[in-house]
C-alpha cells in the first residue's frame, strides 16, 4: 500500500508538472534546475524556490509601494526591481512571471501608469498561481520522500542545510 | 529580423527610385499616349492633308490657265493673221478697182469682170462673206449716174434715196452679195460712218459688229477708200476727201468665220471663245460668242485682236466650257497622307500606350517581386522561428513522457507513452529538419570547421541504424579510403547529418542485400570513375542478362545499381593508393581534402519518373512510396543543401529493383599532426593500442566484405589476411605450422565470415574440428564468427563447432570489434579502464573539482542557480552579492580559480567591476616582475582570473563589450548546464585532462 502510494504520489508530481508546462508557468528552466538537484544538495530546488519567493515578495511590496506614490513613481527604480524580478524569474524558470514582467517593465519605460497598475496587479496574480502550485508540488514532494523514506530509509534531510 | 525587415524597405525604396527616374524618362511616351494628343495629331494631319489637296489643285489650276492662254491667243493670232490677210486681199481689190476703173478709160471693169474676178478671188478672202464697191456720187452727179446706169440710188431700205449730198451706190458687187447693188452705203448708218472714216484716214476701216443685211449674221464691214491717182504724197484730210472715188467695202461674217476657224482647231478640248468690240470700253458688243451657253466663267483669258483699225478694237475672251474637273489625283493623294498619317499617329499612340502599360506592368511585377522576396523571407524566418518555438514545448513534452515512463506503467500505459515519445521524437526530427532548410534558405547556417574524425563519425551512424538492419537481415558496412586522413577539419555534424540521411534512407528502402558506404579521395576515386562509367555502359546489356545467375562483386553479392563501386574499381584504388600514397600525403598537407562518399543499397531503386525529383523538397518518389515507407522527403533536398554548402556536389546512380547508389563529394581542410594528436587526445573514444602487432586471418568469400573486415582490423592495428574459404585457413595454418621452428608468428585470431562457414559446413566444419582437435602442440587461435543475423540454432552449431570464443555482429565497428576481440584475447583492459570507461558526465564533476568559484551577482536566486550549477562540476562557490564584495574577495592574493560575473547590477555593473579586477591584477604583476619573485614562483605567472560574464540579452555586441573589458567569457542566462560547461571546459579542461592523468 505504502508502494502504491509511491507511485501515486511520482505521478500526480509529474501531472502537476506537466500541466505547468503546460500551462507555460514553468519553462525547460526549472528542469534544468531540478537536474541540479541530487544527492550532495537533497533540497536544491525547493531552497532557491523559496530563497525566490522571498526576494520575490520583498519586490512586489516595493513595486507596489513606488507604484501608490502617485505623484513621484520613481520609475527608474521600478525597472531595477524588474530587471531583478525578472532575473530570478528566468532563473528558476517562471516563464509567465518573467513575461508579465516584461510587459510590466515595456509599460514602466513608457511611464505609463495605469499600464504599470495592471501589470502589477497580474503580476501579483501571476506570482500567487506560481507560488500556490509550487507549494503543492513540494508538499507532493515532501511525501514522496517521507513515503520513499519508510521504504528505503535514507537520512532525514533538512531543509534549510544549502551546503552538504 | 528588423535588419531583414529593413533591408527589404531598402529594396523597395530603391525600386521606387528607379521607377522615379523611368518615369521622368517615358515623358515622352506619356506625352504619347495621351488620348488629346492623339486627337490633336488627327487635326494636324488633317490639315496639312488639305494644305496639300489645295497646292496640287492649285498646280492644275495654273496649268489649266496655262493651256487657255495658250489656246486663246493661239486663236486671237489666227483669227487676226486671216483677218489681215483678208484685209491685205481688199486693199488689194480696191488699188486694183482704181487702177482699171479709173486710170483705164474706158473702164476696164464692168459688173460682170468683178463679180467674176472676185467670185474666183474668194479664196484668197475667206473671212469675206463678199466685197462690193461703191462709187462716190456727189448729189450733182446724181441723175447723171442715175441715168448712165438706168436705176435709181436707194436706201438700205430699198427705196430710192433721198437727196442727199453724197451718195456712195454700189456699183460692182460679188455675186454673194449682189443684193446690195445700187444700194447706198451712206444711207446705213455703220456705212456710213466707215466711209466718212475711211477716206479721213485712207486705211482700212471696221464698223461696230451689227447684223448683216440678208444673213443676219452678226458682223463688220470692212470698208477701203478708193483714190484717184493724183493724191499727194503727204495728204492732208481734206485732200483726202477730196481725191476720194469710190469705197471697195466687205462684210464679214464673223461669226461663221470664227466658227470656220474654230473648226479647223477642233480636237482641242471644248472652249468657250467671244469676241467683243471694246472701242466703248463701256458697252462692249459682242462680234462672237453663244452668250447663252454655260460656260465656266471663273476661268477666262482676255487676247487682244488687232484687226488694223487703230480706231477699234477688239479682243477675245476664251473660257473653258466645263467646269474644272474635280482632281482626282490631288484628292487621293491627299487622303492617303491623311490615312497614312492618321495610322502613324495611332501606330504610335497605341505604342506608347503599350509601353507604358508595360513599364506599369515591369513596376507592379518588381514590387511583387519585391513583396514575394520579402514574404519568402518571411516565410524562412517564420519556419525558423516557429520551429524553435515549437521545439521548445515539445522538449517539455518529451521530457515530461520521458519522467511518466519512468513511473511504475502498466504495460498498456507504456505501450502509450512510448508511442507518443516515439511520435514526439519524430515530429522533433522533423521539426529539426523544416528549421534546417528554413536556414539555409534563410543562408543563416554556417557550418563549424572543427577537427574530427571521420571515420568514428561513420561507425556512429552505422551503430544507429545497426539493430534496424540487423532486424531486416541487410548487411550494413562502411569502408574508408587508407589515403583518407584520419582527422579532417569540417562541420562533423553536418557531415553526420547527410551520411546519417542517406544511410537511413537506404535502410528504410531495402529488404535484403546490403548497404554499403565507402569514403574515398575524391582525386583518386575520379579517373577510375570514370573508365568504369564508359565499361558499365558497354557492360550493362550482358550485366542484366547475367544478373540471375551472378553473384556480383559487392558485399553481399547481390547487384548494386552502380557497377562502380564493385570490387574491382576498389582494388585498383587500393593498389593506387599505395603507388601514390607518398607523393599524395606529402602534398595534400594542410590542404584541402576533397572526399567522395558513397552511399550503396540494393533497395527498391528510383523510379524513372521520379528521378528528377528526388532532391526536390516534401516530395518523394510517388506517393505510393510515402504510405509504405513514411517519411516527409525533405531529407534529400536539406542533404544536398548542406553538401552545396560543404563546397561539393551530390548524384546517384539508380536501376529499379536493382537498387541505388548516393554518392557525393565534400570538401574539407586537412589538419596539422599536432591538432590531430590533441584531437586523438581529447576523444574519450580512442581506439586502444593494444591490439598493434596482433594477426589475424579473414575467411571470407567475397572480397569486398573481407576487405571492409580488414579495414576495421587495420584501424585496430591488426595485420590481417584473407583467405576465401575456410579450408584454405587450414591450409595457411597448416603452413605456418610446419614453419613453428622459424618463430613466424602465428594469427592470434581467426575471423570467419558466416556464410562461408555455412557453406562449408560439410567438409570445412570437418577439417576445422579435426585441425583444431590436431593442434595441440601450438597455441590454436582464437575464433570468431562474423555475422549479420544469427538464429539460436545457428549459434549452438557454431558454440559446437568451435566458434565458442565469441560472434561479432554486423555492422562491424570498431569499438564493437575491439570490445570483442578483448573479450576473446582477454587483453587486460582493467588498466585502462580508468582511462577510457569513465563516462563523460563523470568527466565533468571532475572538472571543477578543488576548484574555488566566484559568483558575483545582485539576485539571490541567480546566485543560487548558478553556484548549484557550478557545485554540480565539483567546484566550491562563493557568492558576492555586488560589484564591491567581489572586489574585496578578489583582493590578491586570493585562491579563486574563475569568476562569474553579472553585468547588470546596481551601483557597480559587471563591467566596472572587471575594469577594476584587471587592474588590480596589472598592479600586482608589475609588483612580481619587479622583485618580488617568490610569490611569483609559486603563482607561476601571472595573476589572470578568467571572468565569465553572465547576462541575459545574448546581443553579440554585449559579447564584444565583455571581451573588450578584459573579460574572457561568456554565459547565457538563465543558466543550461551545457552551455556553463562549454564555457568553463574552455579554461579547464586541459588543466582537468592533466590532471586526471596525473591521478591515473
């Protein structure tokens, strides 16, 4: 039974998976990226994810707070913060956050704020979508391990140990 | 793309600006083919056709007045010579009436003499209708005459006359006018008039033209005075009078006269002719003419008569009787230049509209020409990019099926999966090949020139297609060329590619035979090519008639389509080649290499009519085909591009059900000895030495397949011999044998081909066991059979009959052959299994390994990716979250080996901080060289941190930047494991090899 649950856990991971693909919110980027992932650094991926979302909502609040200064929106910074967004986003291979940033960044040369204001706002959603999937693809993730766990035991990783 | 985009506008802009100038230039042909100048150019020819109309009747009028004039005066001077005449004639009557009337006494005149004389005198007068003389009788005379001549003097009227002064009776008269005898002239009043004129004047004098007595004819009277001989010399008028006897007077009848005369003229055409007396010049009567007759009164001559009388005169006035005939000729002339110039205007009206319908055509085609250029364009760069787009997701797709087959399936789920990994795999190919020809079309491919070689390349791509022609039972075989340098410089994937085409479209298209590639030096190939094409023309009829019962001189025996790759041509080749073999190595180095590849099945052939097709692209040779044997047939046509681009040609050579032969030449450049030992180096593949000095005998019946076994063997370092059949093997050995006092050194190996051991079976299989049962005094060798397919039956008899040690199967490569032979000869490789077994991605954790790394970039996930990637090759990382925490890491001395570096970061971007780096290394050089050398023994040189930059936009100007500030690399972001390793192996690997040999 514990088998089976195995199984069952590898295969929704990977239907998950590939509707995020499908989807186009992840790219070959975070394959990549999980290949990275192996027995000298267990929990690779779901580190720089979270090390991601960390950064990531860090430059939504400041986007957020330039963008409600309505008189000054130092649009400068807000290609800065982009550019970082962005660069993270390709990173781990968030296609459609990086392409909402790219839209967002198109709209904050143009000093276009109401552009700037509805980009934000997808981008806010865009990142929740990502964020909730990718939790549930580790949660997944987390019990296929515990379940691998009973059936090979393998030492209990922590999560937050970068370096082996 | 925009630069594409861009050069097209350029296109069209330049088009315009040539159509610009035409235009200026066809003004012209515009003005031409304007519809007004048409109508204009009507007008004007209308005109000038009239202009010349009126100039040639013009012409005819003048000559028309010209032949009047002449005729009139013609007439005028007849009429007045005639006239004279006549007039001469009655002055001569009149001296002769005074000479015998009055000298003569009596008279010698009577009546009667006159009338004679005159009546026989008329000729002479023709304009006379008659003369008569009258005598002067003064009123005293009167009754004297009266009676002297018994009638009385009367009037014109016929009575008897009134007193008068003077009376003038006729006294002789002609006959024709005897009517008037004793009539007195003076009484009429013209008569008289002439008479009283006459005698003044003593000349010939005319009366007005009146009608005649009797005729009432119009006429004149002619009157002559008649003298009596005492006249002076030098009369005066009165004396005149005075001396006055008589008038001889005659009327004439002018108008019969004219008629006469005008009769004598006839023939000429009809003129009108009057004759008017204009002593009034305001009431001139008219002496002749038909005034009632029509007659063309716009054309008149006026001829002056002068009939001797200064005291009248007279003219004549000529006139045509028709009107001027309408001129024909001038008429028709003048229409045909109208016509003729009405068709030269339209002639070029319709011209010009021609050309500038042409020239607009010529305009619209170049900008259609230009938009299907541009839309050709656009279509490559469409398939290009929608290709790679395409590619993209389906390698998520792939991926994705390849992790599903990965879970536990149940076998109908993975029968599922793999079929849809199979379809993905072949729409990848497929996609693959449209992008390739979408290149080229686009010119965007550019084949690498890197040194490989060629021969591994070959047994790659027959290790591909090995289990499907195993399946099929085709033997697949490669033969390369001894004079064929083993490393050339070329684009080896391109290479493989169209081998890798032709070979797959050979497997696909034949059941049984063989396929056969042989790469030769395409100098050497030539000459004999071409000999061989002359003989397999001459040949080919009896070739065909034998083919049943031949076994041909190919690798499997069966006939191949070009009789020129049969053993015998490769025979000549090989002995050529070790003639020439010297001369051609020493010449050719470094050079170019031109090579001819063959490509041989024994498949279905090309049909005829699709023969000319075959490199056209998505078509294949019928339809028919592509249902049985799938397949889109772009494969050819993207093969020959790529071989066009290689700088050689491709052929075939094909027969119906007999097969074909593919055959191309490519060009690439020979390599340098050093580049080909550092190449042989970095094959992890290369062929171990340790068979050199090995023999080995081939059985094998047919040449050609031997001599592809030799091959493989020779590239092993293996001296091999043939021999065609088992039994002569026994005999060699038997030979050697008994030579074993002479150390001659035994074959090790024995490899006999499969069908030559079948067909031995019998007596060979005997001798073979019995030989190997004999020999135990001497090391027997070992045995292998070579086959293409084997059944379990056949691999028990061979286990039985001694072929225990092993069975290659075909197609034969060369690390298939040495994995067997060691195997067989039990050759250690555990000594080089360190060497040559590890795999390639073991290779690369090794590379970096001990190696200290610095990431330097602003985002913290970046970093992360980046120094997980890094770790991955065994490096250990450090990250710099900025431009100035790098710098104080990178403070020498420090013991990081290499430094990745972002470009955009805030405050200090990558290439400042470079900038910064390289100074600070230039700085502490010049501190080594300049003493401090024993920090410099231990660096051994000088402190150069290679500096990979990182960044996003892969702009080749962003490349050069980087280079030119020091940096020496180059990394796309986000991160692909093998381009981070390409870029790293660059600096390490030949540390990483060194390194590696150090611990082996």
């Amino acid at each position: 039974m514990l088998g089976l649950s195995l199984d069952q856990l590898r295969a929704d991971m990977n239907r998950l998976l590939a509707l995020l693909f499908h989807q186009g919110v992840l790219d070959e980027q975070f394959l990549q990226l999980q290949q990275l992932q192996d027995e000298s650094s267990p929990n690779f991926v779901s580190e720089v994810v979270n090390i991601y979302f960390h950064e990531s909502e860090k430059l939504l609040r400041n986007l957020r707070a330039l963008l409600v200064d309505k008189e000054f929106s130092d649009y400068k910074k807000m290609g800065i913060h982009l550019n970082q967004f962005m660069g993270s986003s390709s990173s781990i291979g968030a296609q459609r956050v990086r392409n909402v940033c790219i839209a967002f960044r198109a709209a904050c040369e143009q000093n276009n704020r109401a552009g700037c204001l509805r980009a934000l706002e997808l981008l806010e959603y865009e990142y929740c979508y990502l964020k909730n999937k990718l939790h549930e693809l580790f949660q997944i993730e987390q019990q296929r391990i515990l379940a691998g766990a009973v059936r090979y035991p393998v030492p209990q990783q922590h999560p937050n140990n970068p370096q082996v | 793309m925009g630069e594409k985009r861009q050069g097209c506008h350029m296109v069209a802009v330049r088009v315009n600006e040539a159509s610009e100038t035409k235009r200026k230039h066809s003004f012209l042909l515009n003005y031409c083919s304007n519809r007004g100048v048409l109508g204009i150019s009507i007008l004007l020819m209308l005109f000038v056709s009239k202009n010349i109309y009126d100039h040639m009747d013009d012409e005819q009028q003048k000559r028309r007045k010209e032949v009047l004039v002449g005729m009139c005066d013609q007439r005028a001077r007849m009429l007045q010579d005639q006239f004279s005449v006549s007039v001469n004639h009655v002055h001569a009557l009149a001296i002769l009436v005074s000479t015998f009337h009055y000298y003569k006494n009596p008279s010698a005149i009577d009546q009667e003499t006159f009338a004679e004389y005159t009546a026989r005198t008329a000729f002479e007068r023709p304009l006379l209708s008659g003369v008569a003389y009258a005598q002067r009788i003064l009123n005293s005379e009167r009754a004297e005459f009266e009676r002297q001549h018994g009638w009385t003097i009367r009037t014109m009227e016929k009575e008897p006359s009134p007193v008068r002064d003077e009376y003038a009776p006729v006294i002789f008269s002609q006959e024709t006018v005897s009517y008037i005898e004793s009539l007195d002239m003076m009484s009429g009043e013209e008569d008289r008039e002439n008479i009283l004129r006459a005698r003044a004047t003593g000349k010939a004098v005319l009366t007005s033209p009146f009608r005649l007595l009797n005729s009432h004819h119009l006429g004149v009277v002619l009157t002559f005075p008649v003298y009596n001989s005492n006249l002076p010399s030098n009369p005066t008028v009165k004396e005149r009078i005075e001396a006055t006897t008589g008038y001889l007077g005659g009327a004439f009848d002018v108008e019969s006269l004219v008629e006469n005369l005008l009769g004598q003229l006839s023939g000429n055409q009809g003129i009108a002719v009057n004759v008017y007396d204009v002593t009034n010049t305001s009431d001139p009567l008219i002496m002749y003419g038909h005034q009632s007759q029509e007659s063309d009164t716009s054309l008149e001559h006026v001829s002056k008569l002068d009939f001797g009388d200064p005291f009248r005169k007279h003219e004549m006035i000529c006139g045509y009787l028709q009107e001027a005939p309408t001129s024909w000729i001038a008429l028709t002339t003048s229409f045909f230049v109208f016509v003729i110039g009405i068709l030269v205007a339209y002639m070029i009206y319709s011209a010009a509209i021609h050309i500038v319908k042409v020239e607009d055509d010529f305009d619209k085609m170049q900008i259609l020409k230009v938009q299907a250029e541009a839309a050709d364009v656009a279509k490559s760069q469409f398939l290009a990019t929608v290709s790679h787009e395409i590619r993209t997701p389906m390698n998520g797709i792939l991926g994705m099926l390849q992790l599903l087959l990965d879970t536990e399936l149940s076998s109908t789920q993975k029968d599922f999966a793999q079929t849809a990994q199979a379809c993905g795999e072949a729409l990848i190919t497929l996609i693959n090949e449209v992008l390739d020809r979408a290149k080229i079309e686009a010119r965007k491919l550019e084949l690498e020139a890197v040194p490989f070689d060629l021969r591994s390349i070959l047994d790659d791509v027959l290790s591909l297609f090995s289990e499907k022609s195993r399946q099929k039972g085709v033997e697949l075989a490669v033969f390369v060329s001894d004079k064929v340098p083993e490393v050339v410089v070329g684009d080896p994937g391109r290479f493989r590619q169209v081998i890798t085409n032709l070979v797959g479209n050979s497997v696909k298209f034949t059941e049984q035979g063989h396929i056969f590639v042989q790469v030769h030096l395409a100098a050497q190939a030539k000459p004999i090519m071409d000999v061989k094409t002359e003989s397999h023309m001459n040949g080919e009829s009896d070739c065909k008639v034998q083919s049943c019962v031949r076994q041909f001189d190919t690798l499997s025996g069966k006939q191949a389509a070009d009789d020129r790759s049969s053993w015998e041509t490769y025979k000549h080749l090989d002995d050529e080649s070790c003639d020439a073999s010297g001369t051609a190595m020493n010449g050719n180095a470094s050079q170019s290499v031109a090579l001819m590849v063959c490509v041989e099945d024994t498949g279905i052939g090309i049909p005829e009519q699709a023969q000319h097709r075959v490199f056209t692209p998505f078509m294949q040779a019928d339809s028919s085909t592509s249902r049985n044997y799938g397949g889109t047939g772009i494969g050819l046509n993207i093969s020959q591009c790529l071989v066009d681009l290689m700088g050689g040609k491709m052929d075939f050579v094909t027969r119906p059900q007999i097969g074909s032969t593919f055959f191309f030449t490519v060009e690439f450049r020979s390599c340098e000895k050093s580049a080909v030992i550092n190449l042989k180096k970095s094959i992890p593949d290369d062929l171990p030495a340790i068979f050199k000095g090995l023999k080995a005998l081939v059985v094998d019946g047919k040449p050609v397949r031997a001599a592809v076994t030799k091959y493989h063997l020779k590239r092993l370092g293996i001296q091999a011999r043939t021999v065609s059949s088992i039994g002569k093997a026994v005999a060699v050995f038997g030979k050697y044998a008994s030579q074993i006092s002479r150390d001659e050194k035994l074959p090790d190996v024995l490899l006999v081909e499969k069908d030559s051991w079948i067909s031995c079976e019998e007596d060979g299989h005997m001798q073979l066991s019995s030989w190997r049962k004999n020999g135990h005094s001497y090391k027997l060798p070992k045995m292998i059979l070579l086959a293409t397919n084997i059944t379990v039956g056949e691999c028990e008899k061979a286990k039985a009959s001694g072929f225990a040690d092993t069975v290659i199967m075909k197609p034969l490569r060369v690390s298939m052959v040495a994995a067997c032979l060691q195997q067989v000869l039990g050759i250690g490789r555990k000594n080089q299994h360190g060497k040559d077994v590890p795999n390639r991605f073991a290779g690369n954790r090794g590379l970096l390994s001990g190696k200290k790394m610095l990431v330097v970039d602003d985002n913290i996930v970046n970093r992360r990716v980046a120094a997980g990637a890094l770790k991955k090759f065994g490096a250990e990382v450090h990250c710099a979250a900025s431009g100035h925490e790098a710098l104080k890491l990178l403070q020498i001395p420090h013991d990081f080996s290499a430094c990745f570096m972002d470009i955009q970061m805030p405050e200090m971007d990558g290439f400042q901080a470079t900038a910064l780096i390289r100074e600070m290394e230039r700085k502490a050089n010049a501190q080594i060289n300049g003493g401090c050398t024993t920090e410099g023994t231990i660096r051994k040189g000088e402190w150069h941190i290679p500096i990979m930059a990182m960044t996003a936009d892969v702009i080749h100007a962003t490349l050069e930047k980087c280079l030119k500030i020091g940096m020496d690399g180059y990394v796309s972001k986000p991160f692909q494991e093998k381009s981070l390793y390409q870029a790293v192996a660059k600096f390490f690997e030949p540390k990483a090899t060194t390194n590696s040999e150090q611990v082996s």
